[in-house]
C-alpha cells in the first residue's frame, strides 16, 4: 500500500503517521494477494475540538471509504478502520451471494472472513423476528427545484426530501449533511 497521508489544520507527525499506516495495513488481511493501492488519508481539526479522520483506498473494481470524528485523534483513526473493515465484510459477504464464476470480485478476499450478519431483532420472549416494514408511504412528487425542496424539507423537520425536478422531471433527493450543508442525489 502506499500511503498518501495529508493534514489540514494539523502537522502530521512521524507518530501520527506511523500509527495511521499500521492500523491501516492491517487491512491487508482480508485480502488474498493484497491489490496494489493508493491509500488517501486526510486527517483534520475542525473548530470544536474534534479530530476528523478520512480514509479513501480506490483499488480495481472496488472502492473503500470511511469518515469518521471524535475528541481524540487515535480514537477516530481506530474508528475509521473499523468502518472499513466493516464495508470489506459487507461487500466479500454481497460478492459471495452474487458472484459465483471464476475470476471475479469474489476471488479477491480470504475465504476465513466471518460473513457479516444481518441485526437480528429479539422480542421479549427471546424469540428472533425478522425486520419488517412498519409504515408505507404514499405521496405524489410535486415539480420543483433544489432550492423549493431544501425549504420543504426544512419546514417538515426531516432530513431528506423526495421530489420531482421541475425541469428534467427525473426523481431527486435533498438531503442534511452531518456538517450542517445540504447534498443533492439526482437519478439519471
């Protein structure tokens, strides 16, 4: 792996860095030949106290990519790794479902890896249930810009809004960010 480690309101240390590459090799393990990649990790203080820590590894066929912030820099690095781990787990768990010929996605983990297991729900008598749909739904898309959807959606209290596009007629989606701004899925 190669690691391009940068900081933003932070000098990145020789400790820094050296606990980032070996947290982050250990990624290596679920792999059965470990891909040639670039590892991108931008770490950052923000204005609260809080350390934020972003991790990209664009490999072939495969994109793994964590964010994550706490008070404590390590922590959140520890953190960042755990979600990537937990992104390997869900996709070697997909591929194994899905891909069953020869040279495919599937070929590129370590068979050992535990599958990840759907949250399962225990009712009172310690019985599983399956999860199921409490509520549905129905509603027409009212046509629409971005900037009408962001003024709904903020007059409901929700975090995301569902509409029309006045001008192509296509689905969109606004939605809240977690750093307070808001994004735009667009169906094409």
């Amino acid at each position: 792996m190669n690691f391009n480690i940068r900081g933003e309101n932070i000098e990145v240390t020789a400790p820094i860095r050296a606990y980032v590459e070996k947290k982050v090799s250990k990624l290596s393990r679920y792999f059965a030949t470990m891909p040639v990649a670039d590892v991108h990790v931008k770490l950052q203080l923000l204005g609260n106290n809080e350390a934020s820590v972003e991790v990209t590894i664009p490999m072939s066929k495969l994109l793994l990519r964590a964010e994550e912030t706490h008070s404590d820099m390590y922590a959140a690095i520890d953190l960042v790794v755990e979600k990537l781990e937990r992104q390997i787990r869900k996709y070697k768990t997909k591929v194994n479902r899905k891909f069953r010929q020869e040279g495919s996605l599937k070929y590129m983990f370590v068979n050992e890896l535990e599958p990840l297991q759907q949250e399962q729900i225990i009712d009172d008598e310690g019985a599983l249930e399956e999860p199921e749909v409490v509520r549905t739904k129905r509603f027409s898309l009212k046509p629409m810009d971005a900037e009408e959807a962001i003024l709904q959606m903020d007059m409901l209290g929700h975090n995301f809004f569902v509409y029309a596009d006045a001008d192509s007629g296509r689905t969109n989606v606004v939605y809240r960010r977690k750093d307070g701004k808001y994004g735009l899925i667009e169906a094409v």
